[in-house]
C-alpha cells in the first residue's frame, strides 16, 4: 500500500487544516480551495512518489509537451520538404538529358539609319584685306599702343597711309580711330594705333615690339568711349 496522503497544512504557518476550511486557524490567511483539477493532480503524486514540488509542475509540463510538439512538427516539415526537394532535382535531371535540337540563328539584318541631312552653317565673314586698317569696335573700352597723332583736318590722307605702312612692317592689328570721339583722348587728332588690349599690362609688354618696327614713340594708351 501506498503512504497515507499528508494532511494539509497552511501556505504560511504550515498548521494542518481540514477539508472545506477557507481560513487559517492560526495566522488567518485564506486557504487553497481543494478538489480542483490540479489538486487532485497533486494528490495523485504524492500517492505514487510520497512527495510533491508543487503546484508550478503542472504548467512546466504543459510547456515542455507543447515544445516537444512543435519540435516534432517542424522536424516532419523539414523532411517533406527535403524530400519534395530531392525529387525537384531527379526530376530536372532526367529533363535535361533529353537531347535537344539546336537551330541556327539567322543571320541579323543591317538597318541602315536615315539622316536627315543638316544644312552647312554659314560661312564666316570674311576678313578685312591685310593692308586695310581696321576701326576701334564700337562701345568697347581697353589699351592699344599709339603709333602716331595727326591733326584731323587735314592729316586723314597721311594717317591711313602711315597705317598701311605700319601693316606692311609686320604690326597686327592696325587702324584709325578719330579722337574726338573717346573721352579719354584730346580731341582733334586721327590715331594711328596697334593691337587691341583688355588692361594696360598688355598693352605695355607689347610696346617693345612697335619699337622693333620702327616705332621707337610709341606708346600705351587708354581707349574709353
């Protein structure tokens, strides 16, 4: 025969108490109901083994047959799976030894693309004779070298021809330009000059060159409208 079941006692006090008791004797703390599911659960252990952990058990053990249950099933999915995977690969394998037959590719076509034809751009304008002085460019300021000064009244002939035997020398960019016209020239005078520049340390570092054509008076000056 098994050992008698022990009489219970209180959680707090551990003082016995009898079946349908709902508060401690002792130290008045209210006392587990008996007869429920895992009362009776635990009286069946303490039957078999003589002794009981406790209530707590019962929901580890819940919790481990659930974890072995789905332990189970995934191992079974893993399997399918792999299974329903090796014979994906038979199955391919048998295709592929089949022997296929194999086309020749045409040969491909040469589409020759349409152009529509552009019309040629404009020709440039043409330069001005090489012995024919040039103009000052209308509104622009800047520094050029003074070749030569003459009065405007009667000097027009002998400032164009001065120029074209300046051209003749080998000085570019030679020309005429009326003084009265710049604010920054005396008025009166036709100006026989070379070279068009955009400061007046251009301007200088070409003087010497004026010198070596025969223009030793040569001189830098400002243009402004």
């Amino acid at each position: 025969m098994g050992a008698p079941e022990p009489e219970p006692g209180c959680p707090r006090c551990g003082t016995p108490y009898s079946e349908g008791q709902e508060y401690c004797l002792q130290c008045g703390e209210r006392l587990p109901r008996r007869g429920g599911l895992i009362t009776r659960l635990g009286a069946s252990w303490r039957r078999r083994l003589g002794w009981y952990p406790g209530d707590w058990i019962w929901p580890a053990l819940l919790a481990l047959v659930i974890a072995a249950a789905a332990g189970a099933a995934s191992a079974i999915w893993l399997a399918d799976r792999s299974d329903a995977s090796g014979k994906t690969v038979v199955q391919t394998s048998s295709i592929s030894s089949v022997p296929t037959t194999q086309s020749v590719p045409e040969p491909p076509t040469t589409t020759t693309p349409t152009t529509t034809a552009q019309p040629p751009p404009p020709p440039p304008p043409p330069p001005p004779p090489p012995n024919r002085p040039l103009a000052w460019p209308a509104g622009r300021s800047g520094w050029t070298i003074v070749l030569d000064s003459l009065p405007a009244p009667t000097g027009r002939a002998q400032a164009y021809s001065e120029a074209r035997r300046a051209i003749r020398s080998g000085l570019k960019r030679v020309g005429v330009l009326a003084s009265s016209k710049y604010s920054s020239l005396h008025p009166g005078y036709l100006v026989v000059f070379t070279g068009i520049y955009s400061n007046e340390v251009a301007a200088q570092s070409a003087i010497l060159n004026a010198h070596q054509h025969g223009y030793g008076g040569a001189y830098a000056r400002r243009i402004t409208p």
